[in-house]
C-alpha cells in the first residue's frame, strides 16, 4: 500500500516502525514479539522493517517475514542513514493514523508492547518510561538519566525518558519535517510535538535489556547528533 497524499487523510490505525542494523540475531524475535502484541489489536495495524545498511542477513530475515505476513513491509537502505533516518524513512511509507518507533534489536516483550500499544488514543502523544531500568549497564544509566535530566532543564517538561517507543499522530510528525536522522530525532520531535500544544500521557513499561558487546547507542557519532538537535531545538524554541 502507497502512503496517502498530503491531502489526504490517514485511517485509525497503528503503524510500527522498525529500524535494524546488523540485529540478525534479535530481529526475528522483534518481529515475533510485535507481532504477537498487534494480534486482537482493535484497529489497523502494520509494520514497516527498515534495514538501515545492514551487512549480516538482518534484510534477509525481514524479506522472509514480509513473504509469510502481507502487514509487514520493508525498506532497505543501501547506505547507513542512521536511528532516526530509518525511522523517517518508514515514516514517508506510514499508511495509519498513529505510528511507533520499535527498534529492531529485540527490547521489548509482547506483552510489554500490547500493554504500550493498547494506550493509543487516550492522548495525542503517549511517551513511555521504563519501570526496570536496573536490567541496563550502570554508565547506560548514568548517561540516559544525565540526557534526561538535560533535556528537562533546557525545556521544562519533566518527562521521566524521551528515547522509548513513542506513540505519535503520524501526519502531526510528518508536517515537523524534522531534519535531525541521528540519535536524537526522538527528543526533538517530542519537543516540538509538545510545544505545539498536543496533550500527552506518560506509561511504564519493562525493558528486556539483551547482553551483547556493545550499544548502538553509546557510539560518538550519537553524541554529536544530540549536541546538534539540542542546539537547533534552543534555537527553534527560544527564536535567538
């Protein structure tokens, strides 16, 4: 299916986001997971697999997923674009009313995600927070919390996280046309959501923290995109 037109408007539904580099050993299990959470889902849904450049069989694994279920769909990326490139780039193949970023690296549990998932509606923007945060490294924590805490000060919110599965009103995001791709696309268009005057909802939900050699999220480059959204978000907000 086509994505609507800007002039067009979107049927009730959820769309899942998936982006995935390199996860050939977790993203099958995301894909059960969101699966299984979607099943009995009380209206449209689908899912979007974006492969952001992946050199292992991460493609492979989506294509197969896709043949075996009509509701998934995917997007390869010839060249790394980056967490939130990938997530933008499943955002321009949105077909449903609301969307979610789910990353590909198998974090969540259905349960977990059917408990997110079933808050769509009660607010415009549902923002999640994780209740087991123990389950992650200590310098993961010390730097999410610090990020956190950061974002708080600068704007005002007092939001308990900005990085989780964020539900979204999919043409509101669209219509930010937000240039970060990085890292920290999500806190911006958080921000910018918010200041637009879309009322919100905070949910808890649990982590299933995967022990591997490293996180996509610690890398340099990540830090440098957030220091960028950071300053254009100030620059935005405060019209310096």
């Amino acid at each position: 299916m086509s994505p609507p037109s800007d002039n067009q408007s979107l049927p009730d539904g959820l769309s899942v986001i998936v982006p995935a580099l390199n996860e050939q050993e977790y993203i099958a299990g995301a894909i059960s997971n969101i699966s299984g959470a979607l099943e009995g889902f009380d209206a449209s849904w689908e899912i979007i697999l974006v492969d952001d450049g992946s050199v292992d069989d991460t493609g492979r694994i989506m294509d197969e997923a896709s043949r075996d279920n009509p509701r998934i769909r995917v997007i390869h990326n010839q060249k790394n674009q980056g967490f939130g490139g990938a997530f933008l780039k499943g955002l321009d193949q949105a077909t449903l009313g609301s969307c979610v970023m789910v990353p590909g690296d198998d974090s969540f549990d259905a349960d977990s995600l059917r408990s997110l998932f079933s808050r769509r509606g009660r607010a415009s923007v549902v923002i999640p927070y994780f209740t087991n945060t123990e389950s992650r490294p200590m310098l993961r924590r010390a730097i999410s919390r610090s990020y956190t805490f950061m974002m708080n000060a600068f704007f005002g919110y007092g939001l308990p996280y900005y990085n989780g599965p964020v539900i979204y009103p999919t043409r509101a995001v669209r219509d930010l046309m937000v240039p970060c791709s990085g890292f920290g696309y999500q806190a911006e268009i958080v921000i910018r959501l918010l200041r637009s005057g879309l009322d919100f909802e905070c949910v808890g939900m649990r982590l299933c923290e995967r022990k591997r050699a490293g996180s996509h999220a610690l890398k340099l480059r990540n830090f440098i995109d957030i220091s960028r959204c950071l300053v254009r978000l100030w620059f935005h907000e405060h019209r310096i």
